[in-house]
C-alpha cells in the first residue's frame, strides 16, 4: 500500500487532521454537516450527551449520541471550496491509517447529512419548508477536478440542463449526482422533493443583480422551467452538488436537506428564518434517528 506524503495528508502535533483538528476517534460515522459554524450548537444542544467540542477556523465539530446513537455535527463553512476540504478530512478520518499513512484495507462508509438554508426555485415550494435532494447539479467545477466514470442517468441529466437552458459552457460545465435513496426515504413526510443546483457564488451565479450585469441573464427563470424524466429544479443553495459527488466517489451515503428561506419566483424571504431552520433541524434529527 503507498504511502501517503506528509504534504499531501497533513497532520498536527495532537494527532488531529489539518483544517478540522479532530482525530479520527472524535468522528462518528454518521455526520451532519452544516455552513454556518454557529449551527454547530443550535444542532447539538438536542444531542442527549457530548463527547467531544472542537473548534479550528471556521470548521466546528461536536460528537455526541441521541439515545444509542452516535452523532457528529461538522460545521464546513460557504461554498464547495470548502466541501471539498471538509470532505477529504472527514474521508481521510475514516478510511486512511494515520500512524502508516496507508489506507485501510476495509473501507467504513460514512453516512453524511446536510443540515442547510436555500433559495426555493418553485412558485408551490414557498418559505419556512423543507426540501431533501434526489440529485445535485453542479455549476462550480469542483467534481470536474476529479477523474471518475460519469452514469449514463448522471450524464443524461447534466446534458438536458445544457440544452434546455442554453447554458454557455465556457462559464462552467455542469455535472449532476444522485444523493442516497437509503437516506432519502427517511425524510419522506413533509419534505419536498427535486433538484438542488448548487451555485459557486450567492450573487451572480445565483442570478442576483446588485451593480454587476449577468452573462447568463433570465437564469432563476431557466432554472424553474428545467424538466428531466419527471425531476424538476426545487432549490439552489451551493454545496449539495459537492457532497453528493464527493461522497459518492468515496462510497459514502449523503443526503441534503434544506430549510426554503427564500423564494426566489414569487420573490419572498421568511420572515423568520431561525425559527424554520430549528424546526428543520428538530424535524430531521428525528427522522434521522428513528429506528
């Protein structure tokens, strides 16, 4: 087995992996994943006990258990940049011996959850609901960095977003994964189901115009009339894509599930945003954790 370079998988004096400082016996193989850092508690202070309380920059970790239940809840910060780093750890955590620097002959598969905020892209999705992704459709490139066997179903998706929205693919060259059914079906009742787009930016790549004009104007609109083998567009935010692919190329289980707070047809925000997402959160740790 080769061994991995000092420089490549960095590692510091406690042990700890380098951006998220945590061991790979302060994981547990069940991970909510959140963007913003002061989420990490509002998620964890449901959790019935705490081992572990973790912070390095913006990535806060806290390991606990509901019931017997053993719970990790990992805050990645904004973007698919920063999906990738929190990925890479989280994998490298499970699945790579850091006294060797080998990867383990038997692979653990990690069951991680977006617990997130986002826009809604249908006028009948409106604020303060709840969406779970059956797919991430990627305009940031971050999976066009990775070598991997494209599905014909995956491909055949990302080919049709082409086509029918026009899209200039010298700005990115999109891509799509599925998230994981097994995870999926526990988030049934009182979630919609769709399409997340996943943006590289909040402003111009979501269609937003402030005091900069668009390459790609009238996008919100393209976005919602989108249609494929029955799945439409229900949100876009901008890391699910990220997850899904990268979770995907390492065997993991990931699944997304957003608070709307935002309606970006009939143009809407929630008149109280926290308040939705700690119903989602209370909502889905349930559902996460039922039998």
């Amino acid at each position: 087995m080769n061994r991995i370079a000092e420089s490549e998988l960095i590692i510091n004096d406690r042990g700890g992996i380098y951006h998220l400082d945590v061991r790979p016996e302060e994981l547990a193989d069940t991970i909510i994943v959140v963007g913003d850092p002061g989420r990490v508690e509002k998620v964890s202070k449901h959790f019935d006990s705490i081992e572990h309380r973790l912070s390095h920059r913006e990535f806060v970790t806290h390991t606990g258990r509901i019931g017997n239940k053993r719970l990790s809840v990992v805050s990645t910060g904004i973007g698919p940049d920063n999906i990738d780093i929190v990925f890479n750890e989280l994998d490298a955590l499970a699945n790579i011996d850091f006294e060797t620097r080998t990867v383990k002959e038997n692979l653990t598969k990690l069951n991680i959850i977006r617990f997130g905020t986002s826009g809604s892209l249908q006028a009948d999705i409106p604020v303060d609901s709840f969406v779970a992704s059956t797919h991430g459709l990627g305009l940031d490139n971050l999976l066009n960095f990775y070598s991997y066997q494209k599905t014909a179903d995956d491909k055949a998706m990302a080919d049709a977003f082409i086509e029918q929205t026009g899209l200039n693919t010298t700005i990115t060259n999109p891509y799509a994964f599925s998230g994981s059914e097994t995870l999926l079906n526990k988030f049934n009742e009182g979630y919609h189901n769709g399409i997340t787009v996943t943006c590289p930016g909040f402003f111009g790549p979501q269609g937003r115009v402030l005091r900069l004009g668009l390459a790609s104007p009238g996008l919100v609109d393209k976005l919602s009339h989108f249609n494929f083998n029955n799945h439409r567009i229900t949100n876009f935010e901008m890391e699910t894509s990220a997850i899904f692919g990268l979770g995907k190329l390492m065997g993991h289980e990931c699944m997304s599930i957003n608070t709307i707070i935002a309606n970006r047809v009939v143009k809407e925000f929630s008149k109280d945003g926290n308040a939705a997402v700690e119903n989602m959160i209370k909502k889905s740790l349930e559902a996460l954790t039922a039998s």
